[in-house]
C-alpha cells in the first residue's frame, strides 16, 4: 500500500470495508415491501371507482369518477 493510500486511510477519506453502501442488501429487501404498498393503494383506488360504480342506479346520480368513466367511453 502506498504512502498517501495508507494517509487516506488513516484519515478517512477511504471507506474501510466494514462502511459499505446500504444498496447491496436494502433495494432486494424492499421490493416485497413497495409491491404491497402498491397493490394495496391500487386496490383502495379501484373500490373508490367501483364501489360507486356498482351502487348507482342512474346516470344522474353518479359520482364524479364513474361519470368521467361514462363521458370518455361516448
């Protein structure tokens, strides 16, 4: 190891090996944990659309979603 290596290290301005990145093992770790988020959000966004969807009888009393849904479909 050269002088000023051995000076870098010494002052840390080199990570020693037990400073690693947190990227190695907490992006797979996390994956599982934003998957259920998501599906969890999409679910509570799709019953917020379909629960209304399904309870309005007429097309005069539907809610802002749905009516936008029908308006794009003509």
């Amino acid at each position: 190891m050269s002088p000023a290596h051995q000076h870098a290290r010494r002052h840390g301005i080199i990570a020693k090996p037990h400073q690693t990145s947190l990227k190695p093992w907490a992006a797979p770790l996390s994956k599982s944990a934003i998957a259920t988020v998501s599906v969890f959000n999409f679910l509570g966004a799709w019953n917020g659309f379909l629960f209304p969807l399904i309870l309005t009888l007429s097309e005069g009393s539907t809610v802002v979603t749905a009516g936008l849904m029908g308006m794009g479909g003509r």
